[in-house]
C-alpha cells in the first residue's frame, strides 16, 4: 500500500544560533549555494528544505540524520543517498518562509504548498493561467470558497508538473478540470490536496496513495526535530 509523509516547518522565525545548527548540517556545495541567495527569505527556505529533507529521508529508512548524503546538481534536484537503504523519492517546496518535503519509498511524488492570500483577485489570475475549462470552473465556484478553490487549482497543477518532471515527462501538463469537475486522477497521476496552517498543499503521485501522513515540526534544533519525529 504506497504511503508517504509531509514534512512542513514554518522558518519566518530562525534566529541566528539557531541557523547555525542547521547550517552545520549541509555540505560544502549547499553552503556555497546557500550563500548564493541574497535574500534571507531564500537562505531560510532553501537551508530548512535540505534540513528537512534529509529528515524525512532517514524517517523513511530507519536511518540515522548523519548518514543521508545529500549531493547537489546543477539545475537539477539534489541527489540522496543511504547506506544500505534505498533512498525515497522526494519532492521539496517553499512559500512565504513556510518549507516542505514530501517523501515516499513506494511512489514517485510532486509536492506544492502556497501560502492562500484572500487579496489576491483569483479569477483574473486563473484567466490567465489556466485553461478555458479550468478558468471556467473557478469562476463557478462560491464566493466563500473560490479562494481555497484557486489555490487547490493551482497547487495540483504545479505538483502535477513536479512528479512529471521528475519522470523525465516533457508531455503536456494534463487538463484538471472536466465536465465542470475538478479532477483528482488520471494516466499515471493523483492529487491529493489540504489546507493547514494558511498554506495550500498539494501532493501528486505516480501511484494512489492511501496514508500520507503531515508533520509541522518545531522547534529549531535537529534533535528537537527528532525527538517529534519518534514521538509521531
């Protein structure tokens, strides 16, 4: 039965100690692109989803944190490795600060979370990025829950890209919407989507999954990260 596990950290708080510890974690070649971004906004996303990725990675595999490997590529996901195990398939995202990782041994995955912003004027947003069908069915919904709508919209489009992607799929991005429906399935494709902590999520995978677990750790510290993750 495929599973999976989200991950989700909210680093909009990091203090600077606090940083270090996780900085200590990454490798030459993360730190070199970690000093890359020049907003701190980025350096906090990008330092907490190779954090949390290698969590997940030894959450999965019954590993110890020390022992994933994380290999950096060029325009390219970061490769992971495990002794002895085989590592997950993963996929990583980021918005407003908030980051997350899902991971699955069994199933190849696309992970989006976007942070909902009621202010946002989403039908004319979806006129111009998604198809006639898909615009169509936004502009149907309630006034109460189009904005949730949109985002589940958008969030599924951009995970769906994500597990295409990480199968080497050039195809066309599949129509999400038909018969005035939101589709949650097709050819080698399924979403599944949540709202929690004012975020949109979104996760696609190759293969149905049935549980997919989600948890926010806190704290700021590996072993308060690993001491939840035992507790979970």
């Amino acid at each position: 039965m495929p599973s999976a596990v989200i991950l989700l950290h909210d680093a909009n708080h990091l203090a600077d100690d606090q940083r270090d510890r996780f900085l200590a974690c990454l490798s030459e070649a993360e730190l070199l692109r970690y000093r890359r971004f020049v907003r701190p906004v980025r350096q906090r996303e990008f330092l907490l989803g190779r954090i949390l990725l290698r969590f997940a990675a030894a959450h999965l595999a019954g590993a110890a944190f020390d022992a994933v490997q994380v290999t950096e590529r060029k325009s390219q996901a970061p490769l992971i490795r495990l002794p002895a195990a085989v590592a997950p398939h993963f996929s990583l995202s980021h918005s407003r600060g908030w980051v997350a990782c899902a991971a699955s041994i069994d199933t190849a995955l696309g992970l989006d979370i976007e942070m909902l912003d009621p202010g946002r004027n989403v039908d004319a947003i979806g006129r111009a990025a998604f198809s006639a069908a898909e615009s169509n069915w936004l502009s149907s919904r309630a006034a109460q829950d189009k904005v949730a709508d949109f985002y589940a919209l958008w969030s599924s489009k951009e995970a769906l890209f994500k597990l295409m992607s990480s199968q080497g799929s050039e195809a066309p991005l599949p129509e999400q919407v038909a018969a005035g429906m939101r589709l949650r399935s097709g050819p080698a494709w399924h979403a599944r989507t949540w709202v929690q902590h004012g975020l949109a999520i979104a996760l696609c995978s190759r293969d149905r999954l049935y549980p997919v677990r989600r948890i926010c750790l806190s704290g700021a510290s590996p072993a308060a990260w690993l001491q939840q993750l035992n507790g979970s």
